[in-house]
C-alpha cells in the first residue's frame, strides 16, 4: 500500500445530490458490462460460419474476453484508488464501447479477438462502483446500494442472454454490439453527468513490475486451465503454462512484499477477514458456474435422450432470466439483513440456500418449471452472497484500498469460474451417452456437475465460518469490521 496519506474530504461538506440517481447510474454500468459475459453465447455454435475460422480459432473470441478481464480487473482497481475511480469507470466503458464497435464491424476472426479483448477490459466497472459507493454515499446506504451493484453482475447476464438470443434469431448478429456500444454511450453519459468523483486517493507511484508480473502470471495460468481439455491436460503447452504460472506468481509474490508501494497489498490480503473472504470467493465461483454450465445444456439436448427438453437458445434465455430479477430483489434482503446480523451471516446463509438449490436440481430437472424454480432458488442465494462480500472486504481495508481490494474479490470470484469450467469440462467429457453416433454428457454427468456445485457451496460455507466477527463501531456501520468510510460528500 503507498504510505501517502489519503486525500480527506472536506469536513461538514453535505452528501452528493441525488444519491438515488448515483446508485441507480452505477447499477446501469454494472448491467450493461456483465452484458458482455451472454452477448456470444447465442452465436458461438456458428462463428467458425460467420467468421469464416475453424471452431478451435473463434473460441478465443471467449477466451480473449476471460484473459483481458483477469488482467484488467486488479489492475484497474488499483488505478482508480491512485487517480481517481469515476476516471478509471469512465475509462473502462469507453474500452467496452470501443471493443463493441470493432465487434460490430468485424467480419473475420482477428478483429473480433481484438474487440472481444476490449470488451474484457471493462470487467473492472463493477468493484469500481462499489468503491464509489463506499467514498460518496452515506454510511446508512451503504450495505443496500452494494448489494444492488454486486447483483448487476447476475441481472445483466440473466437478462441478456434472452435478449442477444432473440436479436441474434432475428436480425444481423452485428446487431448485438451495436446494441451493446449503444448502451455503453449511455452508461458513460450518465456516470458523467450524475456520478462524483471520489476524493479518497491513495497517491504514490504505480506499481508496474508488479502489475506486469500479475498479468503474465494470470494469463498462464487461465490459459492453462481455460484451453487445458483441448490441448490436452498431460500435454507440453498446458503444463508448461501451468509450471510458468506458478513460478511467475510466486516471484510476484516476493516482489509485492517488498516494493514499498505494491500492486496489491498482499499483508492487507492476509487479513483473516479479506483472506476468507477471498477464498470463499473462489469456491463460490466454482458452484456459480456449474449452474451456468448445466442448465442451458438440460433445456437444449433433445428430448429423445430421455432427460433433455428440446428446447431453444431463446427458451433458455427466458427460463434463466428470471434468475436476474431474484437476485436483484434479494439484494434489498441481503442489505437488511447486513445491518441486522452482519454480512458474515447474510454470506453464510447464502452459501446454504445455493446448496439447497443444487441438491434440489438433483431430483427436480426434468420439467422446464423445475429448471425455473432451482435458477430462482440459486440466483436468491448468488444475491445474499454478492452482497455480503463486498461489505466484508471493505470492513477490513483502508479506503485507500477499497478499489483494489473489490476488484482482486472480483478476481477471485473469475478464478473460480475458471476451474469450474475445467472441472465440469473433464466431467461432461468422460461421463457420455451415445445418441445416433454422437456423444452427448450423461444425465449422471449433469447431476455430478450439480453436487459439485452443491459440494463448492458448502465449502464456501465452511470456509466463512472462519471470518471473524467483529462489533461494528458505531450503530449506522453496515459491516462486520471497523469501517472508516469517506466523509459522506465526496464532490464532483
């Protein structure tokens, strides 16, 4: 962390006008980026036709997005702690807007990789909202409006896979970024218009080495794991990559506690709250996914395997969005019931009502309601989490830190989508059933994904159990720890 002490805000200064538009503008950046993570997925089955590549070549118009993302969000987050974090929010959408617009003009694979990687880079919107947040709102709002901004990440992606699957039926799929720049104009007019800049900075030099070494190390190590079942698990390139991962993260490591003003302040992150914290984040990340994972593909094979539905990319979009809305109607829940017990205990109930929605989706799949039902079951336990974590990483950092300190939870929940998508991958590969010469994954292979998820959950649960509780210091405080939130009244 730089010793530079951070900027005060003036002392009696009044809190911004309009705190309710300030929410609601960030929350509409939140949405309009987590759009990003369903805008392809109507259209990659007929890239390798539209972009006139071979399917193992326009997969990276997904993994380009997941790697650029990863390097992104630390990075980012601490950028907007050191100069300014509307600067950096402002910047991030014009990334997106900018890998949108190279999207929509794309016409082979090369330019949609550049556009997707763009794209990517805004991935960092969301932990730098809930950093806003924190420096401008006052302390009372605080828990309900972080909630809402962490369940932007579900919404925007429930209820954009419906969307881009209907464009994507019937119009132009070039139609799906110009939409997605359109509304990053948007979110980028408003944040100028009504969302202030902090003045919480934490000053110092930027930590380049560090964020150079971060960035190789991660993108080995997603590469690895993301591209792994195609190359192969025991193969040169994947272990190789594995191997430099770990080397790479580990010279980072010992240069991060030593350079006087690092990237990511690994003493801060050994916290035991900001440590658990992040590790439930992770195995979180892996039960998200496997939902994500299982789902679409139940509602899709065919109705003749015995256990598929049959039914359309679009049907798929409208049975998952509702998911979306629970989340955001959990956030309201999730905030009450913050200030009430703390956010250790609205993560821990969270953790068990995922569970329960996977254990439920074991025994109740072979109806379309069923699929609805166990979504809405698991988006309200995504909603209590996604509260819950942000309020807990910043309970126990300086605001100095706050932006770096979401965005490498942010991270850490990516990382666990990421070993998921393996682990399910390697599942789903191995447990097959023959259908007309074809192997499709067995119903035994879905329900094994879902008691992973349902195992990850748990493990998250347990995991919390270890963050330790702590009085809040005075009785508006709407997290576990010691908050020194900034003055209530940060100009624009």
């Amino acid at each position: 962390m730089s010793d530079a002490l951070a900027e005060p805000v003036a002392a009696g200064s009044s809190a911004p006008p309009k705190p309710n538009a300030v929410v609601a503008v960030l929350a509409l950046a939140g949405i309009v980026v987590s759009l990003m993570q369903t805008l392809v997925i109507p259209i990659v089955p007929e890239l390798p036709r539209l972009l006139h590549a071979e399917a193992s070549d326009t997969a990276w118009a997904v993994t380009a997005t997941l790697l650029a993302a990863s390097v992104a969000t630390p990075v980012v987050g601490r950028l907007g702690d050191m100069f300014g974090k509307r600067r950096m929010l402002l910047l991030s959408i014009v990334l997106l807007v900018s890998g949108s617009v190279v999207c929509g003009l794309a016409d082979s694979l090369v330019p949609m990789i550049i556009g997707r990687a763009l794209q990517g880079l805004a991935a960092a919107v969301v932990p730098l909202g809930i950093s806003i947040m924190r420096d401008a709102l006052p302390a009372d709002r605080l828990a309900g409006s972080t909630a809402l901004m962490s369940a932007s990440l579900g919404v925007g992606g429930a209820l954009g896979l419906p969307a881009a699957a209907f464009i994507a039926d019937n119009w132009n799929w070039h139609i799906l970024f110009w939409v997605s720049a359109t509304l990053g104009v948007v979110a980028f007019v408003l944040v100028l218009l009504i969302v202030p800049e902090s003045e919480v900075r934490a000053g110092g030099r930027f930590d380049l080495v560090g964020s150079l070494g971060l960035s190789a190390g991660l993108i080995s190590l997603l590469l690895a794991v993301s591209k792994g079942g195609d190359w192969g698990w025991t193969s040169g390139t994947t272990l190789g990559l594995g191997t430099a991962a770990v080397l790479i993260l580990l010279a980072w490591g010992w240069w991060e506690l030593r350079s006087p003003q690092p990237l990511v302040d690994l003493r801060t992150t050994a916290k035991p709250q900001v440590l658990f914290t992040n590790l439930a984040s992770i195995a979180l990340g892996v039960s998200m996914f496997a939902m994500s994972l299982v789902l679409p593909q139940l509602l899709q094979l065919p109705e003749r395997t015995g256990y598929g539905l049959g039914r359309s990319m679009l049907t798929v979009g409208l049975v998952l969005a509702p998911q979306g809305l629970v989340m955001m109607a959990m956030s309201a829940v999730s905030a009450a019931l913050t200030k009430a017990k703390g956010p250790k205990i609205t993560l821990l109930i969270g953790t068990l009502i995922v569970a329960a929605g996977y254990g439920l989706n074991i025994v109740l799949m072979s109806e379309v309601w069923h699929l609805v039902l166990v979504s809405c079951i698991i988006g309200a336990g995504i909603g209590f989490t996604y509260g819950a974590l942000p309020a807990l990483i910043m309970g126990a950092v300086d605001p100095t830190q706050t932006g770096a300190a979401n965005s490498l939870n942010t991270l850490m929940r990516s990382l666990g989508t990421s070993f998921a998508s393996a682990i399910a991958g390697v599942i789903l590969a191995q447990m097959t059933t023959d259908f007309g010469g074809y192997a499709l994954p067995s119903e035994n292979g879905f329900k094994v994904v879902m008691v992973i998820g349902a195992g990850a959950a748990l493990l998250a649960f347990a995991v919390a159990t270890f963050i330790p509780r702590r009085r809040r210091t005075s009785p508006q405080a709407p997290m576990d720890g010691p908050v020194e939130p900034a003055e209530v009244g940060a100009k624009a």
